[in-house]
C-alpha cells in the first residue's frame, strides 16, 4: 500500500462527519469523508451497525416501560408529553402511538414536536429511533415533517433525553384527532374525510386506572384486557401458571386468560371478556389480581407438576409481536 493510500484509510476512521453529511450518499458513491472508499465500507458501515443493533428491552429503566410498549404494539390512538433534559430542558415533546403516514414525527407551527412510535421505519432499538426522531425534530423548522437521515451509533437514545423522573401522563383517545390543531382549515374537506377513515379502523380502547398499562378493547363482537407487564419473562410465566393451576387466573366470573403477546422484552397477558364487561367493571378485579400476582411472584417454591403443566399450555399460547 503507497503513502497516499495509507492515508485515506486513516482518514476513513479518524474524520469525525456532521449527521448532515450523511444524508442521502447511496451506498455505493464515494463517502464524504475523502479516504476514496464507498461510503457502504467506510462511515456507512457504522449507520448499517446502527441499524443492525438489537436490544431485547429498548426502553428498560424507563418508569413508563410498559405504557411505551402499549402506545407501539397495540394501542390504537393515544398521546403522553414529556419533557427533555439537558440543553433543552424547557422543552415538551409529544409522544403518540401514530401520526398520518406513520410518519416518524413533525413539527408543528407552534412548534410543538410531536413524534410517533408506529412507523414504517424500525431498527432493532426502537429506544435509538425515538432519540433519533426527537433530535432530528429540534433541528427542524416549523410546519414541516421531520426527515431523518440515517442513524449513527453513538446517537442518543430516548433514556438520554427525556425526565424519567416522573411516569409518563398517557392520554388515551377514541380516534386521532390529535393530528390536527384547532386553527386547521380543510377548505376541500380532505383532512375530515382522512380523519373519519383513521377513526373508523381504531378499535375502542380504553387505560384502566387501578393499574398500570392495562387496555380493555374491542375488536369487532369481542371484548380483551391486554395487560403489558413489566417482571421478567420467564419468572412472570411461572407466576400466572401458579394462579391457573390454582383456578385463580381469571379477572372475574366470565373472563378467561387466554395467553399473552411477547413485545420489547416483556409479556402482555391478555383477557377475553365477556360481551357486556366495560373497562370500569375491571378496574377492582384487576387491582386483586395484580395483589394475587405479587405473592405469586414472591413465591420461590419450585412449581408442581400441575403447575408445570399450566406453564406448557399458556407458553404454547404466546404470540411474539415483531
């Protein structure tokens, strides 16, 4: 290898890049930071670890672990603010579960942030997507939807910028009328009619308040509890095939525990309701219950043959949501 060469390839790992630089150089074209390689073998090989990266609880340490995983997996239209630290500390941002197009987030005229959890674009660290959103949004100006870029290693993550001093204050809604501000004008009638379309798909959902990130809703005829808890796998499934191999895993007369989502980490039990149970009938039931799992959990006994066996049944009845 001459001088010249050995030069380029130290540059390639020594020249520090702004993100803006980064922005749309294809994979093939020569990277911006001068070593003469493709920018897929130099600077861009660190967006491709980026993106590549997987963490099995993105949003661990959180206070509001569970209500975040709800607002991205199953929760139709809700919205919780929150307020960043450091340098811009003074500011809010919205949290919702999804914006028009499941665009990754926008910058109202007011300039207010608004960013959502369900889009098109997803790495495996969903936590890095949100830091990355919410940092593309503060260099964005108002009125305008934010464009991303690629994503970078050492980018923050949503534990690096948001007060996790404080659970976060979920609002949960009956349809996204969210998207648009007060003063919004529709001189054609075309954000109704988008409205009245995104509402109508949105099943009924609703937050109990006895405990925390449990959903009662509706699909079609049905009714479910879906109940994103935050205990370890494992040790939760040991619990929950305790209280059903006791024949104390329903929530009350006419429910039934019929398995569990497996999202970021954690596991969301989920109940079939009877067809008249609305969410305030499952508010005291619930909080008995989660008092019931609590000793279940502190149970350190090894399980019993039928308690085993209740473990089998609700592990075969899992369903992963990726």
């Amino acid at each position: 290898m001459g001088k010249k060469s050995r030069n380029r390839a130290k540059n390639a790992t020594t020249v520090t890049l702004d993100p803006a630089d980064l922005v749309d150089v294809g994979p093939r074209e020569p990277c911006p930071c001068g070593s003469g390689k493709r920018f897929k073998q130099c600077h861009g090989r660190e967006q491709a670890e980026a993106a590549d990266a997987f963490v099995v609880r993105p949003f661990e340490g959180l206070p509001s672990e569970c209500d975040l995983i709800a607002f991205r997996e199953i929760v139709p239209a809700g919205t919780a603010e929150v307020s960043l630290i450091g340098e811009h500390k003074d500011k809010k941002v919205n949290l919702v579960t999804l914006l028009p197009m499941a665009m990754p987030g926008l910058v109202r005229d007011d300039e207010t942030i608004w960013i959502g959890l369900q889009t098109h674009n997803s790495t495996g660290d969903p936590s890095r997507d949100l830091g990355h959103a919410i940092t593309a949004a503060l260099a964005t100006e108002p009125g305008n939807p934010i464009q991303l870029g690629d994503l970078l290693k050492d980018g923050p993550r949503l534990q690096d910028l948001i007060d996790a001093s404080e659970p976060l204050k979920v609002k949960v809604h009956e349809g996204f009328d969210y998207w648009v501000g007060e003063n919004v004008e529709d001189p054609t009638g075309e954000v109704a009619a988008g409205l009245e379309r995104a509402n109508a798909a949105a099943a009924p959902t609703v937050r109990l308040e006895s405990v925390d990130a449990a959903y009662w809703t509706q699909v079609g005829d049905r009714k479910y509890l879906r109940w994103v808890m935050p205990h370890a796998e494992d040790t939760l499934l040991d619990a929950l095939s305790r209280l059903h191999a006791a024949g104390s895993s329903a929530l009350s007369e006419g429910t039934r525990l019929i398995g569990s989502f497996r999202a970021l980490g954690v596991l969301a039990p989920v109940w079939e309701l009877p067809a008249d149970a609305e969410a305030a009938d499952l508010e005291e039931p619930a909080a008995k219950f989660a008092a019931a799992l609590d000793r279940a959990l502190a149970t350190e006994a090894p399980l019993t043959t039928e308690e085993r066996a209740a473990r089998a049944g609700l592990a075969s009845r899992q369903l992963t949501i990726r």
